[in-house]
C-alpha cells in the first residue's frame, strides 16, 4: 500500500491497521509454542512446582510487544513518519527485550529438558562465545552504539529505501536490548554475576545516551532523513517537525522506560534475601539504626536509673539487648518518645 493511501496516523489506524509479516509470525509463533511446551513439560515432570505463572505471562508480552510493533499500525507507518519510527524503535529494544528476559526462556529450558538437550543447552550457556556476548560492558557499548548509530547517521536512509535493511534493524534492535538486559536484570544461568550497584549504573549510563540522540534530533534545523521525506503523505507534518517530534519521543519516552527499570532493580535489591533472616539489606540497616538509636538512651537511661536506685531492664548474656523482637522493639520506641519528650525542670 502505498503512503498516500494512508489515512492520518492516529490511535484507531494503530489498533485496526494490521500487515502481515511472515518472518515475524514465524519467530513468535515458534518460540511462544517452544516456550509453552517447556512450561507444560516443567508442570508435568514437577507438579508441585510448575513454572511460575506470572513469568509466561510476561514473555509471551514480550513476544506481543513484537507483534504489534511491527504488524500493527505501527508496523505500517513506520517508513512514512519518523515519530512512529522511534515509537517501534522504543518498543522493540526497551520494552519487548526485558519481558522476554524476565521470563527466563533459557532456565526454562534447563527445567523442561533431559539429556542430551539439557547437557548441549547448559555447555552453550557456559560456553566462550555465550560469555563473551553476555558480558555486560559489551551489552551496554551494543546497546548504545545502536542507539546512536541508527539515528544520527545516514543507516535510516537506507532502512527506508530496503525492506530486508529495515527487517535487519528490527532484529538487531531486538538482539542488542536483549543482550543489554540480560545481565542486569535476568537470572539466567550464565557466567556473570553483576552487583545491584553495577547493575544500576549500566542502566544510568544509557539515559544520556537516548537523552543526547533525541536532543540533537529535536534540535536539528534541516532535514536529516530525505528518503523520509519522499516518502511523507500529504497529511503529515513537515519532516522538520516530524524529527523533532521523534527526537522529543526518544529523549523523554527513553529517559522513562530506563528510569522504570532503573527503579524495578533497585526494588529487587531492597529485597534482596540473605542468610541473616531473609530481611534485605534495607530493612538490615533499619533494624541496625534503629538498635543504636535505641540503645544509646537507654544507656543513658540505665546510668540515670542506677543513679536513683531504680531497677535497671535485663540485657542480654553479650551485655547488649535484642531488638528482634517487635514487643521489645515497640515498647523501647515508646520509652524513647517518652524521654525526648519530657519536659526540661528549670
């Protein structure tokens, strides 16, 4: 269909506008039947414990994700305007890539398989070439080198005169943000163990990335992208404008998504389970706050009560008391209110 058929880009032409594309159809109809027949396999061979319900539900939005960013409408304009360009872009390496890793296609695998499946898939997930490509400085300089390298050079002037370039560049979207997220916010059995700290930072570093790639295209004076513009209908905006509007959708729908993922590691990391109780190291450092706090009045208050003869609260046998408990907790709260909060005698 040609572009001037078009009819204005908009909410409905996104939901009813629909093209088929077999590659694509292809890929997520085999790995949605793949991964529903190891779900299927996991919750026969281990009732007790199928696979978890709420990961299935998030790759196979993944694999939705996919579906409607390239078949739907906007699949259809994304070679007439370059806003519905960074839209599918945003899609396919922000969105669809970490619900596809959260749902931990490759564990999966390991669950559902037996031998010799099991043992090729866990030498291929431990293997060289695996490690190399899961090594999260190389996710991250992918993952950026794509951002800048198809949007401020002239690579989109080839995407929108070459349908196999541009079904190219919606697989390596895919490739590089998968990769990017593997490791920082995947659990699948691969050789790097990344710390929260580390994973919050290869998060942060790619905000000014999408924030300077979408500034220089909101502020750029000509019209970078002339193919583009031969092929821009007659209801849509001057490429200018239309750029800038892109520019605008990276910078702030970028800083956005990665901002959320930032927040969801952090989550994870505040409830991160250690062999002191399963309390995270958020709640630890509360607790150890909250002894010394209280701790500290009441050696002040045992020296004043031995000094007035009044009887003294047990410690424990290591001379310090347990605040573990949420009676002695609560109850050594309240004494310490009461003691602020006593009046002065003049």
């Amino acid at each position: 269909m040609g572009s001037q058929q078009l009819p204005p880009f908009g909410l409905v032409q996104v939901v009813t506008r629909w093209q088929f594309a077999p590659v694509v159809t292809g890929f997520v109809v085999v790995a949605a039947g793949l991964y529903l027949w190891g779900v299927l396999r996991v919750r026969r061979r281990h009732p007790a414990r199928p696979w978890p319900l709420w990961r299935t539900g998030l790759f196979l939005g993944g694999l939705a994700v996919v579906v409607i960013a390239t078949q739907s409408g906007i699949g259809s304009y994304d070679d007439v305007l370059f806003t519905d360009h960074m839209i599918q872009h945003l899609l396919l390496i922000m969105v669809a890539p970490p619900l596809l890793v959260v749902g931990q296609p490759a564990t999966l695998l390991l669950h559902a398989s037996r031998n010799p499946l099991h043992t090729w898939a866990k030498k291929a997930l431990r293997s060289r070439v695996m490690t190399a490509i899961t090594w999260p400085p190389f996710g991250a300089a992918l993952y950026l080198s794509v951002i800048v390298g198809t949007h401020l050079t002239s690579f989109m002037n080839l995407v929108l005169t070459n349908g196999a370039v541009h079904d190219g560049e919606h697989a390596l979207y895919l490739v590089a943000g998968y990769l990017y997220f593997l490791p920082l916010i995947g659990r699948e059995p691969i050789r790097w163990r990344v710390s929260y700290p580390s994973r919050i930072f290869l998060l942060f570093i790619a905000m000014p990335v999408d924030a300077f790639t979408g500034l220089i295209l909101g502020s750029d004076s000509s019209n970078p992208f002339p193919a583009l513009a031969r092929l821009r209908p007659s209801w849509a905006p001057s490429p200018i404008d239309d750029v800038h509007t892109g520019g605008a959708v990276m910078w702030v729908g970028g800083a956005g998504i990665m901002f959320a993922l930032v927040l969801a590691v952090f989550f994870a990391w505040s409830r991160e389970t250690r062999s002191d109780g399963g309390l995270g190291w958020l709640e630890v450092a509360r607790r150890a706050n909250f002894a010394t706090l209280v701790s500290s009045h009441r050696d002040a208050s045992a020296t004043g009560s031995a000094a007035d003869g009044a009887p003294q609260r047990p410690v424990s046998a290591s001379g310090t008391e347990s605040v573990d408990d949420d009676d002695e907790q609560l109850a050594a709260y309240n004494d310490f209110l009461a003691r602020i909060n006593k009046p002065r005698q003049p």
